[in-house]
C-alpha cells in the first residue's frame, strides 16, 4: 500500500477512487509512566515512554486505515493526515485519515 501526504503520485495515475478511509485509537497514560515522566519533567528532556507510545500508537490507526483502503480494493491513500485530540483525563485519540485510491503506473 503506497501511503502518501501528496495529492498524486509521480508517474503514477489514478484510475479509481474510493473516498475518505481513516483509522484511530485511544490510548490512556500508564502510572509507571506518568512517575517517570514526572521525574523527567523536573529535570528536563524527551519523555521517551510517551514518545515510544506516541508512535506506536500512530502506527496502529495507520494499520487500520491501511485495512480500510484494502477492503474497498485501493492500493494507495493519498492527503493523508493526521489528528490528535484529547478525550479525557490522561487519554488521546490518535486519528489518521486519507484518500483511498487504486493507482497504476503511468506509461508516458
């Protein structure tokens, strides 16, 4: 699945287009985190468990907007985008969504 932030792809065209695909989750903070990021605050510097679950958590609503786009018969998602929004005490939602598309290489 090729999954990009631009409008089109060089040499590529698209032949079909499926409509908006998106994929989330929600993610709570864990205790043993927060006293280490609490710890990491007073002295400064990356909070490296809320990095590492950032990320992973970006890379589980990609997953599942990626299953989305294959479902309709897509092989790219193009203007992807990615939101974040706090839901309640210590949770974020992690949104990503884009264009599902079916792409063939242009012959020009």
């Amino acid at each position: 699945m090729i999954i990009s932030s631009r409008n089109d792809l060089s040499g590529h065209r698209i032949v079909e287009e499926f409509g908006l695909v998106r994929g989330s989750t929600i993610r709570a903070r864990h205790l043993g985190r927060d006293i280490l990021a609490g710890l990491k605050s007073v002295v400064g510097g990356e909070i490296q468990e809320y990095t590492k679950m950032m990320a992973e958590s970006r890379e589980q609503a990609i997953d599942r907007m990626e299953r989305e786009a294959a479902d309709l018969g897509a092989n790219a998602i193009l203007c992807v985008r990615f939101s974040t929004a706090y839901v309640m005490g210590g949770t974020a939602e992690i949104v990503v969504y884009g264009t599902a598309v079916r792409v063939e290489k242009d012959e020009a």
